[in-house]
C-alpha cells in the first residue's frame, strides 16, 4: 500500500490470522488512520498485550579485562571536567539502539580516575551506587563527607544528593556505578545541577570513617537524635568485611543444619536502608550471592530486570538460552523474566573457598512498589 506522508504512523494491511481480509478499502482505511495520526488496537495488541513480558533486552556479557583496558586507554585520552562530568564508560544492551542502557531501567558503567584527578560536584535526581571489585584510593564525597572506596564495598548515593570523587592514591582507580537513569529517561522526572568547580579542602581529607558509617553504621542500633525512616539509607558504605562476613556465617548456619539458606549452598544478603529495613534506594536494589564451591541455583525468572557482576570466583551463568564461563570482574545482563541460573565452578587461581561471588543489582524496589512483581523458579532438573 501507498504511505502517508510525513506521518509517523506507518500501518500495513497484512494477510494473516486476527487482520481483517486485506481489501482496497482496508488499505484506505488504514491511510486515512494514518493522515490523522491513529493506530488501531488489532494491529498492535501482540506487542503491547503479550501473554508474558518479552524484554526488548537481551543477556550479555560485558569482560573485565576488555572494560578495565578501555577504561586506562580513556584514562590516558580523556580528561574529566565539566560538560562530561565523570569518566565514565556505558554497557550498551546490543537490543537497546546503541543508547547507553544496559538493561530498559539501569544504567552500568566502569567509572576511571587517575592519581589525584576529581570528577566534579554536581547533583541530579538519578539514584546511584559504586560498587569496587578491585583497588583503592578514591574517596567519593557525598553531601561534603569523604567516603574511602575499597575493594567489597558498596557505596549508595541516593538521588539529589552532592557527590564528587577524588583519587587520593598514586594509582588509578576503576569501579562500577549503578543507577537508574534509564528509569528516569522514560519516566522523563530528571533534574540535574552542577555544583563547586571544586571541593574545599576539608573535604579532600582522607579520613578512614565517613561521618555516615560513625552515625549511621552499628548493626542493629540507631542514633535516637534521628528518628522516623527515610526513602533513601543514610549510610553511605557498606563495608566488604560485614558482608563478606553475614554471608559466610549464613553458609556455616546452613552446614550446620541450623538454617535454610535461599536454596541448597546459596547464600544471600540485602542492602538495606537501616532506618526502614526496606531497598538502600528507592528504585534499585542491590544483593550479594554467594554460591558454594560445587553448587548450583535453579532457573529462576522475575518480572524486572538485573545486572550482575563476578565479585569473585568462577562458575558459569545461564540467562535463558545462553550461558558463560565468567570469573572476577564480568559483568552480564539478566532481562525481565528471562530464566537465570549460576554453578560456582572453582579454577585454580580462585581463592580458597572456591565458591562464586555475584553482586547484582535490580528495579525490583520499582516492580514491587507498583504491585508488577512475579517470579518462579523452575524445580531441580531431573
Ligand atoms: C554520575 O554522576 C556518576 O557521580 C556516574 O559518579 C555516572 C552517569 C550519568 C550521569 C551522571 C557519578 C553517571 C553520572
């Protein structure tokens, strides 16, 4: 049929079950829906009304080694300042249009910083984290508070909040951020504001406690001079030694017959906001799983997407048809309910345990705030 032009609407009379017979006077219909900028429902129902959620995402696999040798080559190419703001290096989902989108709500990225370079103030409505899998030296100041970034620790940054970053070491540092911008890009709520060229000098100390971890970070008790919960934690790291920690404790637990882990040699922990016990962030949420050496988790699917990284170990990851080897540092996207499954897989260079680390990051707080969450997980193979 002859198109409309200049309009967006492009609608084809097509011969198939559930169309209408194609017939001239469809084909006019169909130019006269278009000149007036409408699309009838029976054309489109299988894409906006699928029986189950089809991600437009599909899995990937993004290597460490591949990420951090482009993060040095940026590191040695591209300054970091205004107008860009940070150095920061995108997972594109090869589904998502090339937009710097790794999943339809997350945005993951390697971040870079040279010895003694900043990556200026500024504030926007994104909710953010950092996640280190390797190295030190760089301290992130949030609200004017130095935070030191270390190998294990997750770092929250939620929206609105003023953040730099400084590298305080004579060694590079790279780390991952999380945040929910592509959340944000379609929810069209984003607000953005430059702040300081440059932080003062109190607060390019190094101290080895942020003033959040002093108020906000004693398990199980809270400063009564700050009551009532808050949408976002006010603790601004978490620290590897207690998870690493709360998850071997749950694994002994669970050979010692006491507890059940989430499954067979699984262990898991939440970070959560201390003053709701509630998601660190209002739209991201953020896991730590620990597969014992040997074990292996059953497929399982959510509405929702996440994206994981190795924090250690190795194994092989499935996300519905494809699968991995992975090992410390790569990083992979599981699409809204698309099965995945993970096997720690230990090599030879791995650390003793032999088990598998995987940190992950989800939209879950956003599916269950709006009652869209759904899972299964398929029973043991047989
Ligand atoms: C941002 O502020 C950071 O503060 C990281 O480290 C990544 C991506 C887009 C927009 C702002 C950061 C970002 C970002």
């Amino acid at each position: 049929m002859t198109e409309t032009a200049d309009s967006p609407v492009r609608l084809s009379v097509v011969d198939s079950p559930g169309q209408p017979s194609p017939t001239p006077a469809l084909a006019e219909l169909y130019r006269g829906f278009e000149k007036e900028l409408l699309v009838p429902l029976w054309t489109e129902i299988g894409d906006l009304m699928p029986p189950h959620p089809r991600s437009k995402a599909v899995p990937h696999l993004w290597r460490w080694e591949s990420l951090l040798a482009l993060a040095e080559r940026s590191g040695r190419l591209v300054p970091v300042g205004r107008g860009g703001e940070r150095r920061a290096i995108a997972l594109a989902n090869p589904a998502l249009g090339g937009r710097p989108f790794a999943t339809p709500t997350l945005w993951a990225a390697i971040q870079y910083l040279m010895p003694g370079e900043d990556a200026p103030e500024h504030r926007h409505t994104q909710h953010a984290f950092r996640f280190v899998v390797e190295g030190e030296g760089v301290w992130t100041v949030v609200g004017g508070d130095p935070v030191p970034m270390r190998r294990g620790d997750f770092l929250p940054q939620a929206g609105w909040n003023w953040h730099a970053h400084h590298n305080a070491a004579d060694r590079p540092m790279a780390w991952i951020d999380g945040l929910d911008i592509p959340f944000q890009y379609v929810t069209e709520s984003q607000f953005f504001e430059p702040g300081r060229d440059r932080i003062g000098a109190a607060e390019r100390t190094t101290p080895g406690r942020s003033r959040s971890e002093r108020l906000w970070g004693h398990p199980g008790l809270r400063p009564v001079a700050f009551p009532g919960s808050r949408p976002a934690t006010p603790l601004l790291a978490y620290r590897w030694a207690d998870t690493d920690r709360a998850l071997a404790d749950q694994l002994a637990l669970e050979a010692e017959g006491h507890v059940a882990t989430v499954e067979p040699g699984h262990a898991a922990v939440r970070y959560v906001n201390p003053t709701t016990g509630g998601d660190v962030l209002p739209t991201i949420r953020v896991e730590m799983h620990r597969i014992r050496r040997g074990a292996e988790t059953a497929p399982r699917r959510e509405t929702g997407s996440s994206v994981y990284q190795v924090f250690d170990g190795s194994g092989r990851v499935t996300v519905g048809d494809v699968s991995w080897p992975v090992t410390r540092g790569d990083l992979f996207v599981v699409p809204s309910w698309t099965p995945f499954s993970a096997r720690s897989e230990a090599s030879a260079s791995d650390s003793d345990s032999g088990a598998l680390d995987l940190f992950r990051f989800s939209d879950g707080p956003i599916f269950e705030a709006l009652r869209l969450d759904r899972s299964d997980v398929e029973g043991p193979s047989t």
